[in-house]
C-alpha cells in the first residue's frame, strides 16, 4: 500500500509541505479579513488647498503625501467645517458643526472674549473655549470598539480638564490648550507676550531630552513611530496633529536655503520658510507610512491627510506666508481659500488608487464615516450628527451623495474678514456678511475665483439660498456677533 501511494505521488513530502503553505496563506487572509481596520489621522494645521504638489504647488515638493494620494482617493472639494483651527477640529472629534458646538473661533480667543467685548462694530458672541466633555470624541467611540487611542501633537480643543486624556484618547503627547508652539526647534519653549502685556511660559510637555536643531515635526513623529511600535499588532487609531506649517514660519536651514535657489520669478509660491516646513512634514508623513509597511500593516490601515482650514495668506517675519491661488483669500475668511483643504483618503480594500473625487464633503463627514468602519449604530449620545457617512463614495467616486448644502458660519472678526455666514448648494455659494448686511453670491464652477458677485442679477437665488441658510442657522441655534455697545468709531 505504501509503495503503491508513493508510487502515484512520489513527493508526498513536498505535497504536505505546498498543503501547509496552502492553509497558512488562507489563514492570514482570512485574519486579514477579520482584523479591525487601524486608523492613522494626519491632520495639518494650515494648510492651503494648493499646499501639496499633488493640489497644484509650484513650489513645495509633496513625494510621500503626493504617494498616498496615488495609493487613495483626493478630494478637491473638501471642505474644514470653519476657517480657523479649534472649531474644525472639534467638528472632527465630535462630528457636530462649530455652530451647533457653539464653538466658532479658537481656544484663546473664545477665553479673551469672556472679558473683552473687542473695538469692532460687532461684538462676537460668547463662544465655548473648549469641547465639551458630553460629547462622545471619535476617540471614545474607537476607545469602545477596543481601539488604542493615541494623540500626538497640536490639541488647541480646551484647558487640561478638556486635555486628550479626558476626551477618549489613552495616550498624548504634545497636546495642550495652546493653538502654537513657541518655536519648531528644541526646546520647543519660550516666555511670550499674550498680547495684553501678561507673560506665559509655552512649552510642548510629553518630548523630554533633546538637542539644540532638533525639529518639533521630525520629534513628534518619533513619538508617533514609537506608538506605532508599540501597539501594531492591536488595533489603533493615532490622531497624528502636525503643527506645519502653522506660524511660527520656522524650517531648517539647510531646507530654507534650498527653496530659496528653487524660487524663480513668477512662482505662486514663493516662501522658502513656508516651503521647508511643508517639507519637513512630508518628510514626516513619509516616515509614518513606512512604518506601517514595516509592521506589514499598511494593508490595515485607514489614512486619512486633512488640514484643518486654509494657509495664512498675512505678513510674517517680513514675508507673504503663503497664497491659495486660484481661491480667494485664507485662513480666517470664508471664501474657498480659508476653507476649502486638501483631503486624502486611502481605505484599504475601499478606495480604488489614483482616483480622485469633485464632490463636495466636510470635516464634519469623518465621524459619521468611521461610526461606518466601525459599525457603531447612533445612540442619544451621538445624535444631531451633521455629517453623512462617506463610506458609499469612497467605494466609487461616480455615485452622487444624498446632500447639497454645505454651511459655514464665523461670526468673528479675522485679519481678512468681518462676521460672516455661508452656505454651499451645488455650485452656487452664497455669502452673508453680517455687519453691513451685504450679500455675495458665486457660482464656483465658472468663476472658482469667487470675483464675480452674481447676487444682484440673481434675485430669487438669493432668496432660496438665504432661507436655507437662515433655516440652518435656527436648527443649530448659531450665535451671531451683536452691535458693540463699548465701540467708539
Ligand atoms: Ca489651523
């Protein structure tokens, strides 16, 4: 018998050997299948829409973010919920708009405004300083799935009651209530002026020893890998918050003097500062990816690039910092360039590579989207959502969302604005400013540009978009910046 079974496969050896293998590569997939999804949220701090090589730059160079595009699904009408830093980021973690959170300008300047009612016509109205402990963050929601949960970097979303630790995330590095560092090279700290002759001493806690040159972006990213080294073979979800290229317009000075040969007549771009900082983020973001081929789990895991509004378009250490031509104007104002943002977002086994998206989306979509992920069904606590999960886009570019508004709501005073409100309805944009009641309308698909103002010819357009706007605003309860009455003109 023997003999006769070897005879018919005479390597039986080698037979159960290909059979073992066979069963092993079936194993792992099926585990790969099986394991929960990581996420790695990148999420820059000023960033234009025209910041990545991959949106447009002339200047900057983006490899590794410019990769994870090739690799994912870019959208070119994202949109951050507001124009400036704490709010977006709140609308990120609790998936609710600024205005519903009642959290519509950044942490210091919400605290000031307690005291201050400004020297403008309008005085803003009070505003929460920091996200509330009620909501569910994103953070508690993987946390309850059994995600590790990791912040490193910029925080800016409350005082140390509000700190990461309080809001879901077992791990933080760097974050605190200030929106900025005192300096991207070690120690990272200084004394500054607040503004009103008060001193305070910014530090960034959490990155021990160092030495003279270190750069905070390359620190904090050895952080973010030591996590990744720690926690890979569990499922995780890393809020990885960059600081670039948000001021202080700091790079190393090897990479300044290279953009600076790089510049030439005539380039939209043309910051060498600003450039080295973007980068010495990619450089960064490149590092992070690595990582996660390196612990073979690139496959399973969710990468998302975000900026949390539009580039500062004002003067800084005697320089421009940047522009987003062909959008009009920058962080703070709520024309396309202070909101619209470069997205990326690579989903294995979801999103189809190289493959861009028009449609637009919000900062708002990422939490009903990773509820998707993680198939979290809305409970009390994490009602009012005013998201919609992008999951059914991200598997095919060409499907059409169930939405058509998009709203925006700053009710500050901005270097570049005065109070405003806006609404995006397919490609018309309407814009209110509420000092002096005027009205701009835009359609985005001919003039991107935002520099022909279409609301006199087109009455009852404005009429429609206005009753939507002001219909939003009543079921968000949006505060508005009243008449001053300690202004002296
Ligand atoms: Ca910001």
């Amino acid at each position: 018998m023997a003999y006769n079974a070897a005879m018919k496969n005479p390597h039986p050896r080698k037979h159960i050997l290909l059979s073992l293998i066979a069963i092993l590569i079936c194993l792992n997939a099926l585990s790969a299948i099986a394991a929960p999804t990581n996420v790695l949220f990148i999420l820059v701090d000023d960033m234009g829409w025209t910041g990545p090589a991959c949106y447009g730059s002339d200047l900057h160079e983006t490899p590794n973010i410019d990769g994870l595009a090739a690799q994912g699904m870019r959208f070119t009408n994202a949109y951050a919920a507001s124009p400036i830093c704490s709010p977006t980021r709140a609308s990120i973690l609790s998936g609710k708009h600024p205005a519903r959170l009642n959290m519509t300008t950044w942490h210091e300047a919400a605290v000031e405004r307690q005291s201050h009612k400004g020297d403008k016509p309008l005085a803003p109205p009070l505003t929460e300083p920091h996200l509330g402990l009620q909501y569910l963050t994103l953070a508690e929601l993987f946390k309850g799935a059994g995600y590790t949960t990791a912040h490193i970097g910029k925080w800016h979303l409350g005082d140390s009651e509000h700190y990461p630790e309080a809001q879901g995330f077992d791990i933080n590095i760097g974050g605190t209530h200030w929106g900025a560092p005192r300096s991207f090279f070690y120690p990272y700290a200084a004394w500054r002026d607040k503004g009103n002759g008060e001193m305070e001493y910014r530090y960034v806690p959490g990155l021990g020893f160092g030495k003279e040159g270190d750069y905070l972006t390359d620190r904090l990213t050895d952080e973010a890998l030591n996590v990744l080294d720690q926690v890979h073979d569990q499922p995780f979800f890393l809020h990885m918050a960059y600081h670039n290229p948000h001021t202080p317009i700091e790079g190393k000075p090897e990479l300044v003097e290279y953009y600076k040969q790089k510049i030439k007549e005539g380039m939209t771009h043309n910051n060498a500062t600003y450039a080295a900082m973007i980068h010495s983020l990619d450089e960064n973001i490149g590092r992070l990816l690595a990582k996660l081929e390196e612990h073979h789990i690139a496959d399973n895991t969710l990468v998302v690039f975000f900026s949390d509004n539009g580039g500062f378009d004002q003067v800084r250490e005697g320089e421009v910092v940047t522009t987003q031509v062909p959008l009009r104007s920058g962080k703070g104002s709520l024309y396309e360039g202070g909101i619209r943002v470069p997205l990326i977002i690579k989903w294995p086994g979801i999103t189809t590579a190289n493959t861009t998206s028009d449609t637009p989306v919000i900062s708002t979509d990422f939490y009903p989207t990773f509820m998707e992920l993680l198939q979290t069904k809305s409970t009390q606590k994490i009602d009012a959502l005013d998201g919609i999960n992008l999951k059914p886009l991200l598997e095919n570019s060409d499907i059409t969302l169930d939405r058509e508004d998009l709203f925006f709501h700053y009710p500050h005073y901005y270097f570049n604005t005065t109070p405003v409100t806006a609404i995006r309805s397919g490609d018309w944009k309407l814009i209110e400013y509420t000092q002096d009641n005027k009205v701009e309308l835009y359609n985005l698909k001919d003039d991107l540009a935002e520099s022909n103002n279409l609301a006199q010819t087109q009455g009852d357009r404005v009429k429609a978009l206005q009753q939507k706007l002001h219909a939003w605003h009543k079921g968000v309860n949006a505060q508005f910046a009243v008449p001053n009455d300690e202004y002296k003109p």
